[in-house]
C-alpha cells in the first residue's frame, strides 16, 4: 500500500482566481438586471409617449369635429411634452408632438371629413448607457375625424 | 490489490482559516446585499406598474363615461373627496365617481347607492406602510395657451373638452419617503356635450 502526503491547501493564484471568477459573475449579474431595469423604463416612456399622443391627437380631432378649417403649421420642434419626470420634477426625457391635418379627398359637400396624421419622436439614448448615439423612437396616428355639421 | 490513499494529515493553519472566513464573509454579505437590493427594486417595481395600470384603467373608464355625457358637474366635498357627476341625454340615469384621495377611485352607475372601486387600489401594505397614494386629481376645461387656434369653433371644442389630472405618489420600500410620483394626464372631448352647446347655444 503506497500513501501519498499532501500537505499543500489552494495556491494564493488559485485563491484570487476564485474570488476573480465569483467577482465576474456577480457584475454580469448586477449588468444584466440593470440592463433589464432600463428595457423596463424605455417601454415605460414608450407607454407615456402613447398616451400623450393619444391626448394630443384628440385635441385636434375636436377642433376639427367643431368646424376649424385653418390648421396652424408645427415649428421645427414641435409641441414639447414631458415623457420622463425625475422625483425632483425635473424634466428628463423631452417628446415633440407633430401633427399633419389635410381635408380628405374624397370628402363631399355634406360629409366634410380630414386626414389627421399625427407622430411623437423622442431620444431614448438617456435611458441606455450608451448615450454617444441618438437613438430616435417614433409613434405615430393617422386617422380621419367628420366635421359636425349641426344645425 | 494495490490501493493508493492521498492523505493530507496537516489541517488548515489560524490564519488560513481566518483568511478564508473573511473572504466567504465578505463574498455572502456582498450577495446578500446585492440580493436585497434587488428585492428592493422589484417591490417598487411592482408597486409602480400596480399604479400605472390602475391610473390608466381609472383614467380609460372616465374618459368614455364623460364621451357619452352631456353635462359634468364636480362638487368638492372635503380637501381629500372629490365627487363627479355626469348626466346623459333622454335618461334619469347618472354615473357618479367618488375620488378619494384615500380610499382611491369608485364609481357608481346609477343602478344604486353603492359605490364599487374601478379598480384594486391598497395604499398600504400589512405593516401598515404606505406603498403608494393619490395626491392630487383635478378636473377642468382646457385654457388657451400660446400656439393654440383661437376661433369660435375652436372654443366651442375647448368647451366640450376637458383635461384631467391625476398624481399618485410612489414609496419606496420599506422606507416611507416618496420615491417617485406618477403623472397622469388626459384631454377628453365629449361630442354628447357638444351637440347639447350648439343646440341650446351654450357657449
């Protein structure tokens, strides 16, 4: 019978190895979280920028249920609404609302109705690390809308 | 039969072991922490989509009541109730909403006395700590602002309109400082009220 003394325990390399290792794996972890947690948020805005367009779509779909005709024409900017608030209210996240309102073409004497097309653009780069880029994200409506016609 | 033993007859030295238990101590606090941490979020997380639906399912179910309504009258009964009625054309039948800023939003549809919440809404968890709350909810008719059309068609659709506000604010878990407060905002125009301006000229 041969026995064979070991008298060694982990090397100091093989020691930071493993703490090097376990390091590794809990940042990919805490990355990936993070990473998830801002897809969160970026679907989040995304919602928001919905309802605003919603809202503003509507707006316009009013004033052309009463009977305007003379639709103002967007600045390069847009309507500015806020998408994202910080808990200090501060706007974070800024979405331009467009909007593109044309009588429909086949729209007759006693149903006068319009095309209204309307988008919202935002820069979601704020809400990724990479914030080198823009990144544009855009939704936009096209709908059409009767004018009342009430005597 | 040949057998081969490796025997390590030396254990582990004080300081070895001292080192080691420092290392696995630092390593488990470390995971604990971040474990917690993520805990933590997913609480507020929870709490947070909770109130982002429940905001717009309130908001949704207003908004299509008030399309059909010809006439919407809001009485303030305290600093924390709100109480809003909406009438329809050709019916006895009123809807009413009681917003309470604590008990949340219900509705009544006119079939009896009894107001039922729209939607799930428990401001506070089992240790009673507030998990979110309703700050503020304000109803009105949308003002002209710079940009806007100013004629009489366009009054007559900003006075069948209206712009509804609502805020909920979010705490962070355990803790009770606000974390965060959620913005709801919505313009409604109702063709109901509308038709009933033009016909009796009530501009």
């Amino acid at each position: 019978m041969e026995i064979y003394k070991n008298t060694y325990g982990f090397t100091l390399i093989e020691t930071l190895i493993g703490i090097l290792m376990t390091t590794v794996i809990c940042s990919t972890l805490f990355l990936g979280i993070t990473q998830a947690k801002l897809y969160l948020e970026a679907i989040r805005v995304k919602e928001k920028a919905f309802i605003e367009l919603k809202n503003f779509t509507n707006e316009w779909k009013s004033m052309v249920a009463a009977g305007v005709s003379n639709f103002p024409s967007d600045s390069n900017s847009g309507e500015k609404v806020p998408l994202k608030i910080d808990s200090n209210g501060n706007t974070t996240l800024e979405g331009n609302l467009y909007k593109k309102i044309t009588k429909a073409t086949n729209s007759g004497q006693y149903s006068i109705y319009y095309n209204i097309q309307t988008y919202i653009t935002w820069d979601k780069k704020n809400l990724f690390f990479n914030k080198e880029k823009s990144l544009l994200d855009t939704l936009s409506f096209n709908t059409y809308q009767i004018q009342f016609n009430i005597q | 039969m040949k057998y081969k033993f490796n025997i390590n007859q030396d254990g582990f030295t004080l300081i070895e072991s001292l080192v080691s238990m420092l290392i696995v101590s630092t390593l488990s606090f470390s995971m604990f922490f971040a474990f917690y941490q993520i805990q933590k979020n997913l609480v507020n997380e929870d709490y947070k989509s909770d109130m982002l639906n429940y905001g717009n399912r309130v908001l949704d179910d207003m908004e299509n009541e008030i399309m059909k309504s010809y006439q919407l009258i809001k009485i303030n009964q305290s600093l924390s109730n709100t109480t809003i009625e909406l009438y329809y054309k050709n019916t006895q039948i009123k809807t009413k909403y009681l917003v309470s800023l604590e008990n949340g939003i219900k509705k009544n549809n006119g079939t009896s006395n009894r107001y039922t919440p729209i939607d799930i809404y428990i401001p506070k968890d089992d240790e009673n700590r507030y998990k979110y709350k309703i700050t503020n909810f304000e109803i009105s008719q949308p003002t002209l602002t710079a940009g806007d059309v100013f004629s009489y068609e366009a009054n007559m659709a900003r006075y069948a309109s209206y712009q509804i506000k609502l805020e909920i604010d979010l705490y962070n878990y355990p803790n009770d400082n606000v974390l965060e407060t959620l913005e709801f905002n919505r313009r409604v125009f109702s063709p109901a009220k509308y038709i009933y301006n033009i016909n009796t000229n009530n501009a």
